[in-house]
C-alpha cells in the first residue's frame, strides 16, 4: 500500500472514530487533522473539501456492509452455516460500534436509506430483492428484516452500555452466538412456556385491540413548537434546521424561544420527555388489563402504534436528537421511562433467563417491545402501508419477539 493511500485511510479511520460514541456531534476539518495527527493543509491533499471526506466515509461503510452481507448471499448455505455467518456478521459490528453508530444516523439523514441501500449492493454485485420486499407480498419477509435489524442493533448498544457501566460481559463471539439464538427461539423458547407466556387467541386479540385503541382528540393537543420543528426539519432537512426557521414557522422572536430555554437540544429534549410521559401512563392504564406477560408485550406494542400514529412528529424529532448529539438529561433510563410497572416486577426471575453474556433486565424486554413499533411507523410513513398491513407488520414482529423468527 502506498503512503498516500495509507494515510488516507488514516484520516477516514480517524474520521469514523467520532462515532464510537452513541451521541455523535459533527466534526470539523481541524478536529479531524488533530484527530489524525497532521495539519489540516495535509488533509487537503487527499481530500478537496469536507463533503469528500463524507462521501468517502459513506463509500467505504457500504464497502464494509457488502463484504459482511455478501458472505450470506448464497440462499442454498445449510441453516447451521448460516447462523454461524450471521453471527460473525454481530460480531463484527459488536466489535466496531463506530459503524453502528454511523449507520443510524446516516439512516436518518438519507431519505431514500433503502434505495440508496439496493443500488449499492447491486453496484457491488450483491443480488438483492429487499427493494421490493416491502410490497404486500412479502409484508412478512420486510417485517422479519426490520426484526432482526432493530433487535441486534438494540442488545449491540445494550451490551455496550453495560461495558460502559463496568459491568462484565461475554466475549463479541460469544455475544453474537447467543444472539442469534435468542432471534430464533424468542421470548417463549428462551425463558420456556408457562401460563404467562400462553398464546392469545383470536377473540381476545380483538378485545385487546380495542383496548389499545387512541383518539386523537382525546390527547392533549400537540405543542405548536413541536409541530413546528416537524415541520421545518420536513422542509429544510434535518441537518439545517436552526432555531430561526423554528421561530419563523411560528411567526414569534427567536428571543422568545430562548426566554423558556437556553438551545434547541434543551428545549426538544423538555418537549420529547412531555409526549413519553404521557405515552408511559397510557401505555401504564391499558396494560392494566393485561392478564399474562404475552398480554402485557402486546399491549405495549399495540398502544405504541395507535399513539405513535397519532403523532408521528415526534419520530422526527427524535432522529433530530440524535443527529445532534443531544446530552441525556437524567442518569437513569427508568427515570426518564417512569417507575417499573407491575409486569415487570414480577417478570425479574423470567428475563435472568434471557442469557446474552450480560445482565437483562425486564424494562430492557419493555423497551426492545417499544421500539419495534417506533421502527415500524417510520417504515408506514416511507412506504405508505395502509392501517391494515402496519397492523399486520406488527402482529409479525409480535410473534418473532415472543416465538422467535428463523433467518
């Protein structure tokens, strides 16, 4: 390798480096020449401006993406084979979050993430369907896709919260075999059947549903602010939005919006906890009539999607948030989720079964259940799904977390 080429893998290896924090905040040329180690006139030399820097970066994930991916291209693989790529598929990312972390916010940022997703692959040479895979057809194969995708990513960031906190943990192997084999066995054939665990049946699904059911004129209306920064990130992107669009969307001062608080990280994080608190009491009331755990999961995800649906601009600002590098206001997620409620305090012993080389908590089980529909009204907005068939994903995703979803 030449010297050229290798200190311009220096600068893109530095570069993704201010992603192995979950909480990324932008970096400019000069931290990026004092990350390195050499003055920005050096960097310049390889790279004509930023943006090239950018696109390098986003070439060099999709380079990454296609060599892990392709190792499972071939459908004909055994299923023990196949489990054993995918897991060192896991490992792979376990052991390189910056990755992890640069996926999620470039899925953000890209409107068209899954296009841009087929049409690299495809440049590469990888066959690839998932394009299409959203179509009715196979609603099951795209809700199994975002399954597997949003449960690895979350138990990745789980176990590496748990490093973060000292706590011991598995090996990045071992991790990644436990994961796939708690994919495929699910809640159920992990923790065993029993009377909590027993399955629904289609009268009381419908019972439960209703249960579930949120007018919108039964929330308290939306904050305009909140709307408002929907709105802006809708028009400008959510790279541009600057507290002078907010203030403009509601015709008010910028000075205004800085009399109740001090930036825009402050003031959406104070709005984010309003709408969460009331989703957690929500979701507390309806769970209420839960008579099992099974119950209790589907409940959760099934009152996720009535509220979310309701109010889909919080889902923007969350991703704005993100991109931001927002500070958590509070040390402990249960703070910010409200006090455990009574399906998880008796669910402790059960979840001590989930083994992942860490230790999981049951509100860790409530918060993997709450994010499945978050992912999954995100996907009903970029491909338009009907009430019917998000309801439908849900109902699949519902039973790959409970009873497992081969690859």
């Amino acid at each position: 390798m030449s010297q050229k080429t290798s200190t311009k893998q220096l600068i893109l290896d530095a570069a993704f480096s201010f992603y192995e924090q979950p909480y990324f905040k932008d970096f400019s040329m000069s931290q990026l020449a004092a990350k390195v180690g050499i003055s920005k006139t050096a960097i310049y030399r390889h790279f004509k401006n930023r943006d090239a820097v950018v696109e390098s970066m986003q070439k060099q994930f999709f380079d990454i993406l296609y060599s892990q991916l392709s190792a499972i291209q071939n459908k004909n693989s055994d299923s023990e084979n196949l489990n054993e790529q995918i897991a060192r598929i896991i490992s792979f990312f376990t052991e390189n979050s910056q990755y992890i972390n640069y996926f999620i916010i470039i899925h953000a940022q890209i409107k068209d993430f899954e296009k841009k997703v087929c049409d690299e692959f495809r440049s590469r040479g990888l066959k690839n369907d998932f394009d299409k895979s959203y179509q009715k057809n196979t609603l099951a194969k795209y809700s199994r896709i975002y399954f597997c995708a949003v449960t690895i990513l979350y138990f990745i960031k789980l176990r590496e919260k748990a490093i973060i906190c000292g706590k011991k943990t598995d090996s990045p192997g071992d991790f990644s075999k436990k994961m796939v084999n708690f994919i495929q066995k699910g809640i159920v054939g992990t923790i065993g059947e029993s009377n909590q665990t027993s399955k629904i049946s289609k009268e009381r699904f419908a019972q439960l549903d209703e249960i579930c059911k949120i007018n919108e004129e039964d929330l308290p209306k939306e904050d305009k602010i909140f709307t408002a920064f929907s709105n802006v990130i809708a028009k400008y992107g959510i790279n541009n939005v600057t507290v002078e669009h907010i203030a403009d969307e509601l015709n008010l001062a910028k000075s205004s919006l800085y009399f109740y608080f001090e930036n825009k990280n402050k003031m959406l994080l104070h709005l984010v906890a309003k709408e969460i608190s009331l989703l957690g009491t929500i979701c507390e009331e309806n769970c209420a009539e839960a008579k099992t755990y099974t119950e209790f999961i589907y409940i959760n995800m099934k009152t996720e999607i009535s509220y979310f649906s309701t109010r889909s601009s919080i889902l923007s600002l969350c991703c704005w948030l993100l991109q931001n590098g927002a500070e958590h206001t509070v040390d402990d997620e249960k703070e910010f989720l409200g006090p455990n409620n009574v399906w998880e305090t008796r669910m402790t012993e059960i979840a001590q079964k989930v083994d992942l080389g860490f230790s999981v908590r049951p509100e860790h089980i409530t918060i993997w259940s709450g994010l499945l529909p978050v992912s999954l009204i995100i996907l009903k907005i970029k491909h338009e799904f009907s009430d019917e068939e998000t309801n439908q994903a849900l109902n699949y995703m519902f039973d790959f977390l409970m009873y497992g979803a081969k690859f």
